[in-house]
C-alpha cells in the first residue's frame, strides 16, 4: 500500500447523500475545482509526515465544519489558516502552502466563516488535549471509521450519522490505513467507531466522544492511555 494508492481509493468512492472531498467540490461552497486539489494535496502532505505514528485516533465521519474543506480527519480549515488561537497548522502540516477551499463569497457561509474558514469544536478539543500531553506533532493521524462526509439529502452543510452500511465500507478504509502504517496503537473516539472496529475484530482502545459534554470524560481518557503507553516502553 503506497499514499498514492490509498488516496486514488479513496477517490473511487461514491454514494448519494454523501460528500467525498477528495473526488468532489461543490459550486455553491467551494472556490472551485482547485478546492479538490487542495485537499488531495492536503491529505498526501499529512500521511508523508506521519509514516512512523504511533496512535491512530478514529472518530465516526467527517463533519462539514471539519475534515469537508480541509481534507484532513478531526481538523478544520480555520486551524490550516492560521486563524485558531491555540492549534499552530505547522503541527498538522509543517511547512506548508496553506489555503482555504471555502469560498468566501458564498452566501451559505456566515460571516465568522467567510473571515476565518470553518472552524469545528470537537477538532479544537482534539488537537488542544494531543498539545496538551506534548506528542510529537507527526506523532498521531487523526481518521474516522466513515471517511467521508455524510449529510441530509439536497443540504450539503449539514452532518448526519453514518448508516452501518457506510460505517461496514469505512473499515476498509481503516485496514488499508493500518497497512500503509502499520503497528499503531488505535484508540476509537465514541461508540460508533468502536463498536465497528470490535465487529470486525480490530483492536481498540475506546474513548468517549468530546461532543455533547464530554470533552472533560475525553482529556481523561486520553491522558490515561498515554500514561499507560509511557510505563510500558
């Protein structure tokens, strides 16, 4: 399995009511065809930096505030700018060309989004707890069981839940991530990735989600496997 591989897969794949920013862009948000490049070369940029991770984090789907315009899991296009007060983008993807894939004059886009980019609570306390515990920025890759955007049918800014039908199709994903870096610790962010990941028999430490008040049960989770991951090396 080779980067280029994994992500032309990624490509192939495509479902209704479901948005794949690495084979779509849409003209009543994006900035056009370049927006798709962007985020190809985005997601290429952060799997070279983290050919040698040790913890693989798996939340449940892209959300439209998140991995839709950036192209990368659990981050949104607001922290790629620049424009968040405590997540430098140089620890998502060093040195870098960083641009946005919104577009700033779309009337879909409120005026916090058309200034900033799209910014998306759950990546913030994310990044902020893996800053927090000092892990070494190309440490971790950050996916989800449902690598794609799922929203509600004719409303492209919107999230809804994966089926397990599409949650059945994301562990593929999730396998071929798993070759292409092999040997992560994996820890699956709220139920829904981790009950998929025990159908399937892959190996999961389960955190909760920080979503809907639970981002204190989160940092806890996650500091305790961290602290059980230093003891046993």
């Amino acid at each position: 399995m080779t980067i280029d591989t994994f992500i032309k897969n990624l490509q192939a794949y495509h479902q209704e009511n479901v948005f794949n920013p690495w084979a779509q862009y849409d003209t009543s948000c994006d900035i056009g065809a370049e927006g798709l490049a962007i985020r190809v070369a985005n997601l290429r940029r952060y799997l070279e930096l983290r050919q040698k991770a040790h913890y693989l984090f798996i939340a449940e789907a892209l959300g439209y505030q998140g991995g839709h315009f950036s192209g990368i899991a659990i981050t949104s296009e607001r922290i790629l700018l620049g424009e968040h007060p405590s997540v430098d983008p140089r620890s998502v993807l060093g040195e870098w060309d960083y641009r946005r894939t919104s577009n700033p004059s779309s009337p879909l886009l409120n005026n916090s989004q058309k200034a900033k980019g799209f910014n998306e609570p759950t990546d913030t306390v994310v990044w902020n707890v893996l800053n927090t515990h000092g892990l070494a920025a190309f440490d971790v890759i950050l996916w989800n069981i449902f690598p794609f955007h799922p929203h509600q049918p004719g409303k492209l800014l919107t999230n809804r839940t994966p089926s397990t039908e599409e949650l059945d199709v994301g562990i593929d994903f999730a396998k071929q991530l798993l070759e292409l870096v092999p040997d992560m610790k994996i820890i699956a962010i709220g139920g829904k990735a981790a009950a998929t990941l025990a159908r399937y028999g892959v190996k999961a430490e389960a955190v909760r989600h920080p979503s809907m008040g639970g981002a204190n049960e989160f940092r806890a989770a996650v500091a305790e496997i961290f602290s059980k991951s230093k003891q046993e090396i």
